[in-house]
C-alpha cells in the first residue's frame, strides 16, 4: 500500500479496535495502556491504522473540558459511532478529515513510485499560517468557525493559507495525536478529480465511502486520446485542460502523463489509462472518471 492509498487507508481503520483508548483507566489496565500506545506509534510509522476516536454523545465539548488529566473522556464521550466523519467549520465553509498530513514524493514524476516520506512525522506545507484555535467539539453539525463536528475529544491549532483555501491543516493537541497535522479539505477537493474544458471529473475516492471508479480492458466506441494527465498537487483544484490533484493509482504509480480519453459526444465521463500489474505482468485498461463538478461553487 503506497502514495494516496496509503493516507486513506489510515481513516477506515475499525473504531472497535481502538474503543478501550477512550475509557479511564483502573490500576489494572495501566500494562494495556502502554502496549496501546505502543501499538499506536507503530501504526503511524507503519502507516497503517490511526483510529477515529467516535462517540454518541449530543453535547458540545468544550476544549478545556475535552479529556480528563490521566486521558480518560468527559462525559458523553465515551463510546464510539462511525456515523459522523469529521469536519472542521472554517470561514463559513465546511473542511472534512482525510487523515494525517503525512509529506508525498514522486506525484509529478511520470511512471514512478509514489510514496510518503517514511519518518513517521506529519508536516505543515509552506505558506499556511495560524488561523485560530478549535473552539469547542459537537456531534451536531458544526454552527460556528472554528467548531469540529467529531465523536471523539480533540483540540489543536488550525491552519489556513490563502493559495490553497481548499485545505486546511490541524496541529494536534490531543494526548491521543499531539503535535502532528491533520488534513481537512473542503467538499471540492474531497475527492481526486482532473479538469476538462470547464469540468471537473472524477479520478479517485475520497476517505468516506465513495464508490471506486469503474475499470474497463477497451474503450468504449467513439473515445480519442487527447493529452496526457499533469499533476499540479493535492491541495490545488485543477484550473487548466489535464490538469489533476490526484497522486497515484492503487498500485502506487503516479498518475502524472497518464493518456486521457474523451467523446465530444459523452460529456459525462472520460477515460483515463490504467493498467492493471500482477506478477507475470500487466493488462491495460481504463478508468471510467465520471462527471464530478459541471459548475464550481
């Protein structure tokens, strides 16, 4: 599991796994406490499985109210639900969790490897500056900038930048996550998508439960290659003809001069080229990209 599969995957880890990090501890359960938290710092270098702390509570949290001093949840916090996904409200709009801000190399090299930086560290791209604080912590949707809707207790530093105002970053500083970024993008750019005379298609899932793209072995008839894919970064919505924030496909190889196929007759998708690897070698084929965005809000 490399590149943009790699970061999702972090968000679809099974909350019962982790449900027992969210209770107070008795003396008896100190051990499990510290092979837990060893489990959760090999998870992150492995880049595997950070849980979603999730919770059926009602109420709002405040961020001084939000864990107790030995980590343990308030009140109304303690169970989980994978019902809500995460979102940060943020000058009026709406930004959703995809995960932690782990750095990527290689998107915008054709035919390569795309991978994370393998520190374990989660980075802050340049040009993002503080914007405040989370305020407070509700299962309710967020009504007000600076509130996360979440079932689980969080606190931590936002961070906005003018170039790219379709993310938004997350300095953590809760026990569970302190200090690394997590990365919240608004509904446009929840999904990969790539750009085509004036419409956005889509080219990858978002981390929430969208459907995967359809693979074809042939083109349907009356499709043409028309250019090749550029990748101008995940943060950026595409302005330009080809132009892509997607990464890599599910094997890992940047997405970056992948042929791209359109019908003047179908506008509702286009193809993109997508081969398929196993061990004797590799079948070519085609994702079927539909329509994401006929107009931009």
């Amino acid at each position: 599991m490399r590149g943009e599969d790699l970061l999702e995957a972090m968000a679809l880890v099974d909350p019962a796994y982790i449900a027992a990090a969210d209770e107070a501890p008795s003396v008896g359960k100190r051990r499990w406490r510290k092979w837990a938290g060893a489990a959760a710092c090999l998870c992150l270098l492995a880049a595997g499985a950070l849980g979603f702390w999730y919770a059926e509570s009602r109420e709002i949290l405040p961020v001084g109210d939000a864990a107790s001093e030995d980590g343990a949840a308030a009140d109304g916090c303690d169970s989980l639900s994978s019902d809500i996904r995460p979102a940060l409200l943020v000058d009026g709009t709406l930004f959703y969790w995809t995960g932690p801000a782990m750095a990527i190399v290689g998107a915008d090299i054709p035919g390569a490897m795309v991978s994370t930086i393998a520190t374990g560290d989660t980075c802050l791209p340049e040009g993002y500056k503080p914007y405040g604080e989370i305020i407070s912590v509700t299962t309710d949707p967020a009504a007000k900038d600076g509130e996360l809707t979440a079932g689980f207790s969080a606190s931590g530093t936002i961070y906005t930048s003018e170039a790219t105002p379709e993310a938004v970053y997350v300095r953590m500083t809760t026990d569970w996550f302190t200090h690394h970024y997590i990365r919240f993008v608004s509904a446009q750019l929840d999904s990969s998508c790539l750009r085509w005379q004036g419409r956005d298609y889509r080219i990858g899932q978002s981390a929430w439960n969208s459907p995967a793209l359809l693979w074809l072995e042939e083109l349907p008839e009356g499709y043409a290659a028309v250019g090749q894919l550029h990748y101008v970064g995940r943060d950026i919505l595409p302005e330009e003809d080809l132009e892509t924030n997607g990464t890599s496909d599910g094997y890992g190889y940047s997405l970056e001069g992948r042929e791209v196929y359109v019908n003047p007759d179908d506008p509702e998708y286009v193809y993109v080229l997508a081969p398929r690897y196993w061990r004797g070698g590799q079948t070519d084929g085609y994702w079927q990209c539909p329509l994401w965005a006929a107009e931009r809000e």
